[in-house]
C-alpha cells in the first residue's frame, strides 16, 4: 500500500514539474499596458473599445506620467466628453454673440436666408468635432457636400429652420394645394425653401472647413500653453 501511494506521488510530481516547464516556454502575452493611447487634440486617454477603427499616430509621442510610452490617437482626435463640452460652448457662442448682435451680420436686418446661412456655419463647426482632419482638409467640396448631407441626417439636423415653415416641405405643399393657390405662388414658396437650405449648407461646409484649418493649426503648435490657448480661441 505505501509503495503504490509512494508511486503515485511521484507521477504527481513528474506532472506538476511538465506543466511548469511548459509554462516556462510559452511566450509571454503581449502587455499592452506600457502603451497609453492618447486623443490628438485634448491629449485626454483614450478609452475606445477597438483600436482596429482609429486613425493612429505612426511614431511614438513621449512617455506617460507612469512610463507608458504615449501613442497618439489622430482621429478621434476630441474624447466624448470634450466632444459635448465644445459642442455647448460653440452653440452658446452662437446664442450669446446674436442676443448680444455682435454677428457679422445686423441681427435686426437679417432674413432668413441670413440667419440659415449662420446656422450652418454653428451647425458644421460642431460636425468638425467629429470628423477627421485629413478628411477636412483632403475632402473636395463636392465631396464634404455628400459627407455632410449623410451626417445630417444621422443627427437628425434641418437645414430649414422650423419657425419659418412649420411642418416641412410635406406640409408646405399640401397646404398649397388644400386652398388651391395658384402653381406660381406655390413656385416661388419652394424657391423659398430650396434658397434657405442652400444658405444653410454653404455656412455648415464653411463652418466645417473653418473649425477643421482652426483646430490643425493650433495642434501643431510644441508649446502646450500656446497650444491650448489657440484650441480656447477656435470655440469663439
């Protein structure tokens, strides 16, 4: 009875010894950890949950406070909560320069397709936010016109303002035709329309481009605080 416990206390530890050999030259995983992935533009950690749908920096940018080596994250280049916060303030600059009629444009003079144009420049500064800066820069204009169209539509954008016809377009024609006003009448309310969204869409790729060349200038500059300075001036 000894000898058979003895025998297989020795095949147990012939065992235990293999598994720990073969652990000993298994390869060690890969330690992501001594990498940290940061946002371009605010420079905040990136926390994404796939690395294969960013746009990546190609070289190392310095070391992190706890010797990580930083890897800069190109696009997106604003993390979601810097994202929202320069949203509101673009907006809130927009509300706070027209109550205050420090606009390019005489508030009390303007007409709609004025205020539509205005619009769409707020309206694409924010869009900027979220597109790539290469693409901003690369994107011919009939190109952007496409890519902001379908941007539009994901957030749900109008590039009519609803004041002024209530209802949209569908409501605009039925009504016509409900108290039978005349076809030139109803002509010249859709040139109306069509003059409003193309003021809306020249500002919103205005606006765009304006945020796009505002924000790759100030990233390329070494000193931080100059830096972050001109990322300060590119909401106002």
């Amino acid at each position: 009875m000894a000898t058979q416990q003895s025998v297989l206390t020795q095949q147990s530890m012939a065992t235990q010894q293999s598994m720990a050999t073969q652990q000993a030259i298994q390869p060690e995983p890969a330690i992501d950890h001594f990498i940290q992935h940061i946002h371009y533009a605010c420079l905040h950690s990136f926390n994404g949950p796939d690395l294969e749908t960013v746009e990546l920096h190609d070289e190392f940018s310095g070391v992190g406070e706890e010797g990580q080596s930083l890897l800069l994250v190109l696009h997106p280049r604003w993390c979601p909560a810097c994202v929202e916060h320069r949203s509101t303030a673009i907006t809130e600059s927009y509300e706070r320069r027209w109550i205050a009629n420090e606009l390019p444009i005489d508030v009390s003079q303007m007409g709609v397709n004025e205020r539509a144009y205005l619009r769409g420049v707020r309206d694409g500064r924010i869009l900027a936010l979220t597109t790539s800066m290469t693409e901003i820069e690369r994107m011919e204009d009939y190109e952007a016109d496409r890519e902001l169209s379908a941007m539009m539509q994901d957030l749900g954008l109008s590039a009519v303002e609803e004041a002024d016809h209530p209802g949209g377009m569908k409501s605009l024609t039925e009504n016509f035709q409900e108290q039978s006003i005349e076809v030139d009448e109803l002509e010249k309310a859709l040139r109306a329309w069509f003059a409003e969204e193309e003021a809306y869409k020249t500002g919103l790729l205005e606006g765009w481009r304006a945020q796009g060349r505002a924000e790759s200038e100030a990233v390329m500059e070494c000193d931080l605080d100059s830096r972050a300075d001109l990322l300060q001036n590119a909401l106002r």
